[in-house]
C-alpha cells in the first residue's frame, strides 16, 4: 500500500513510499539521492539539506473543479432605437 507519494527534491522524479516511520531511508531510483525521514522533513544524506515533506508531496490530479462553473451567461438587452 502506497502511503505518500513525494517527488525526489534534486530530481523530480516520483517515489512512492509504502511506509514512513522516523529514520527511514528513502532512496531515489534515478538520481541515487537518499534522504531520512526526520520528524515531518527529509534530510538528504549528500548536502544536509532539509525538505518539509509536505512540500514535496506529489498530489495526483486533484480533482478541483470548483470555481469552473462561473461563467455566467449575461444577456445584455439592447435596445435598439430605430
Ligand atoms: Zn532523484
């Protein structure tokens, strides 16, 4: 079962994550990159950086379709003067 689907911070690429507990190592398929998880954030291993994971968390095609239907039809009457 997929938990978090995040996207690698140095690469892009899409990592699923079918488990998340403090100290986990998630590694990056395509670039190698490894990260920890600490507390809500990522450590990455090569350049210490720290990623909030909720800002690399990869949301599949959120469905909003809210404030779409505001196209009001106006009808303007015109007079027509003849
Ligand atoms: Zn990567």
């Amino acid at each position: 079962m997929v938990v978090k689907v995040i996207r690698c911070p140095s690469c892009g690429e899409v990592i699923e994550l079918t488990d998340m507990y403090e100290g986990m190592e998630i590694h990056c398929d395509l670039c190698g990159l490894v990260m920890i998880v600490r507390n809500n954030e990522l450590l990455v291993l090569d350049t210490n950086e720290v990623y909030s994971i909720e800002s690399l968390v990869y949301e599949e095609e959120k469905e909003e379709f809210e404030g779409e239907e505001f196209e009001e039809e106006e009808y303007y009457d015109y007079d027509y003067e003849d």
